[in-house]
C-alpha cells in the first residue's frame, strides 16, 4: 500500500490549476478594492463554543460535521473551522475594532472544514471567498453585500445563475412564526423524516427546505414565515429589493429559504448555478445582527455578509468554458550549460539575471544540452541563454528568442536589455 494518498475529501491544487484560481483571486481582490473591503485572516482553528454558539447547535454543522478535538487530552475543545463569519465577529469584537472606525468591510479567501460525505462539489476541505460587513445592517449595506458578491459573478462571465432572497424577520417575528409553524406541524408528527423530527424541536424552520418530497408536500400547506412578518422587517426587505432592483440584479423572492447557519434574521440569500449538479449552491449570506450578542459582546453589531464556494466556483466556470488555460507562466530565459565544467559560471550568472529582475531557469539536473533544450521548450521559456567556455571567455552569448527561432551573439548587457524588451512586449499583448 502506498503512503502518499491524500485524505478523503480533500485534493491538491497543482501549478496548473493554481493559474486559473489565481485568475479568479485577482478578481476577488480586485473587485474587494473597488467596494472597499480590506483582507483579514483568522486561524484555522477556534474554541468549538465559538461555532456553537453563532451557527448552532441544532445545525448539521455543529451537530454533525466539525472537526473536533482537544488538543491536550483535555481542556478547551478546539474545532477546525467550517465557515468565517463567526471567526472574523470573534477577531473584530476581541481587538475592538469597531473603536477605531464605526463600519469595518473584510474580506477573506479561506480553507475551511466540515465532515461531510464527499461528492462532486463537496469536500471536507474546501474554501470560501467572502466578505463581512460589520458595524452597518441597513438595507443599504445589505444591498453592497450583495452587489459586490454579484459583481465578482458577472465579472468572471458565469451565467446561468439564480438569487434567492428571503426575509426572515426580527427575532421576536421568528420566534411567533416557530410557533405557528410547530403548531401546524405538530399533526403531521408521524409523516415527519428522521432529520425533521430532529428539527422539530430545536430548528423547526429547516424543515422548510426539506429535499424530500414527502417534507415538500407537508411543508407546502404551512403557514407562510412571511405573513408573520412584522412591519419593520417588510420595509426593511422592501428597500434591500429596491436597491437590488435599482442596480438590474435579478432576483427571485423565495419564501421558504432558511439557510443552514442559525445566526441570521432579517435578509437571507442564496445564489445558484445551473452549470452545477446536486450541489449547486454556489454562495450565500445574510444579515446577522444578534451574532455579537450570542458570543458575549455588550452591544449588539449590526452586520452581514455572504461567502462563495471556490471550488463550486471554478467547477461553473470551467463548465461554461471561462477559465484561462492551465498553463503557468514560463521563464524569461533558460540558461542551456553545453558543458557541465562550466556550470557554476552559468549558475553564478542566473544569480546575476535575477538580480537583473529577469525570470531565469537553468537545469540543476546535470542533463545533456539537447535535454536542456527540450526543458526550455517544455517551460515555455522566452529566450534560451547559451552560456558554454567560448562565452565566458569572449563575453559574447547567444540569445534565442524560442518563440521566433531567431538568434543574436550580445555581450551580457546586450542580453539582458534585449530579454528586457521581450517581457514588456509580452505583457503589453492582450
Ligand atoms: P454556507 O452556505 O454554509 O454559508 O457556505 C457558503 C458556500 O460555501 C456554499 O454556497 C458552497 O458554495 C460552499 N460550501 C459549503 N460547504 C461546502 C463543502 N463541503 N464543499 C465545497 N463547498 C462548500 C456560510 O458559510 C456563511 N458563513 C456565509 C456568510 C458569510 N453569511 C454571512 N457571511
């Protein structure tokens, strides 16, 4: 049996694909700049009441999914995380960030962890990007939220994509609605699934968006969360639409959207992607006022936010042909050694060239010149260097341009402002 398998649900990003998450990335970042949020990163793992108390613990991610462990045989449980929002409120409420500027927009490209069964789109490794607002709930902070995650879809070129948006009300109009939807369950006991009876008691709005088709039925007579909605939270919705509305985001009112994370009120929402398969919710967020309150802060902090699977991500966009070739970028030269006596020269002349600023290869494998050659080609080198003991004496070098097979004899400064030339017209092609 080998050693070297990776762990179930988890995969490795190889330099190839990592051309086209960069690619993604720098329009993350990008578009972050533009909306003002700035990059924070928070550890991997925390104290497990933190995601206790801010996603629940009647979820499927506390109650099943987390990484748990004591790292001292005992003590305090420590959980690898499964999602951001409640380590970034964590790092902003424990440096008191609010102090220094009332409104805080973060933003972070992150690995996170839940135990789930793996399947196409979902691992047990995986990461998100996504941004939190803190310090500002109105409807116009939700609606940035939305607008920026949206911008990074559209800009990327995806289509195919669905929003689902969904107000859940105050606290006080959730819990009225709790009640009513549990009395109108309550009859229907019996028919319930194994993880809507679980849900009964401690979360009994999860059963609304139910896959099962039996749950679907029974859910499809409830009464509606939105007639329970107070005035407050219809006006509050209202403007967040309007603003949506306003910008030309499409959206579509989904009444029985809940989420799986506890931690929401007011707005909820959820994008979808037709170029996915079961799993094909590709990002999602809300408002989530009381967070703060839950994990000990003196005063409430207005915030929301929303994350994007990368994975699910990169999967659409492949699908719909918008990834840029996985090809990493070649060197600006490969120095070709013809005789080995002379390669600390040669390598001490790399050393040079990088100094210079200059992308350089040379084989540290002590291959033949004709395999060194063929590397070049292989990297995509812009320029082969031939650097053999005529060279060193004359100080004269041939310079191959490997993408035109043309060749000049430079002294080295010659080269080094020829290679100069090359990558600035390199760069300046579309
Ligand atoms: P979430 O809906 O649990 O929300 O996750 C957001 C996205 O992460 C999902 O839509 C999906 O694309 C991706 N995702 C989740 N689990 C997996 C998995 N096992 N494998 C691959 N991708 C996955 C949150 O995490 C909230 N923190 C979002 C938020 C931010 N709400 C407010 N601020």
């Amino acid at each position: 049996m080998s050693h070297y398998q990776v762990v179930k649900g988890a995969r490795d990003i190889f330099p190839d694909e990592m051309v086209q998450w960069k690619h993604v990335e720098d329009v993350m970042h990008w578009l972050a700049r533009i909306y003002g949020f700035s990059e924070i990163r928070t550890p991997v793992f925390e104290y497990t009441e933190l995601f206790q108390r801010s996603i629940g613990s009647a979820t499927d991610i506390v109650g099943k999914e987390m990484f748990t462990f004591f790292p001292d045989g005992s003590g305090r449980s420590i959980t690898l995380r499964p999602e951001m929002t409640a380590g970034v409120m964590r790092a902003a409420l424990q440096k008191n960030l609010l102090a220094s500027a009332p409104v805080q927009k973060l933003y972070y490209i992150s690995e996170l962890f839940r135990k789930e069964r793996p399947q196409a789109g979902r691992q047990r490794q995986f990461s998100q990007f996504g941004a939190e607002l803190l310090g500002a709930s109105s409807p116009a902070a939700v609606a940035e939220v939305i607008m920026f995650m949206m911008h990074v879809f559209d800009e990327l070129g995806l289509s195919g994509l669905r929003l689902r948006i969904n107000s859940l009300g105050s606290i006080d109009d959730r819990r009225r609605y709790r009640e009513a939807l549990r009395a109108y369950l309550a009859p229907h006991y019996d028919r319930l699934d194994d993880a809507s009876r679980e849900r009964f008691e401690k979360n009994p709005l999860r059963i609304l968006d139910s896959k099962n088709p039996d749950m679907q039925e029974i859910v499809a007579g409830a009464p509606r969360l939105h007639e329970h909605l107070g005035d407050e939270a219809r006006r509050d919705f209202d403007l967040v639409l309007g603003y949506l509305s306003g910008r030309g985001i499409d959206y579509r009112i989904d009444h029985l959207l809940v989420r799986g994370l506890d931690y929401y009120s007011y707005t909820a929402f959820e994008v979808t992607s037709t170029a996915l398969g079961a799993q094909d919710a590709l990002g999602g967020g809300g408002r989530y006022d009381s967070l703060a309150l839950e994990l000990g802060s003196p005063k409430e902090v207005p915030a929301a936010g929303f994350a994007v699977g990368m994975e699910r991500l990169l999967i659409a966009m492949q699908k719909q042909g918008l990834l840029p070739e996985a090809v990493p970028a070649g060197p600006e030269v490969c120095i070709i050694v013809p005789q080995q006596e002379f390669f600390d020269q040669a390598f001490a002349l790399a050393a040079r060239l990088r100094d210079e600023g200059i992308s350089t290869a040379i084989d540290l494998a002590g291959r033949s010149m004709k395999a060194q050659l063929r590397e070049a080609g292989r990297m995509r080198a812009a320029s082969a260097l031939f650097v053999g003991g005529d060279e060193l004496s004359s100080g004269m070098f041939p310079l191959k341009d490997l993408d035109a097979s043309f060749q000049e004899t430079l002294p080295l400064e010659g080269a080094i402002a020829r290679m100069r030339e090359r990558s600035i017209t390199k760069q300046d092609q579309p």
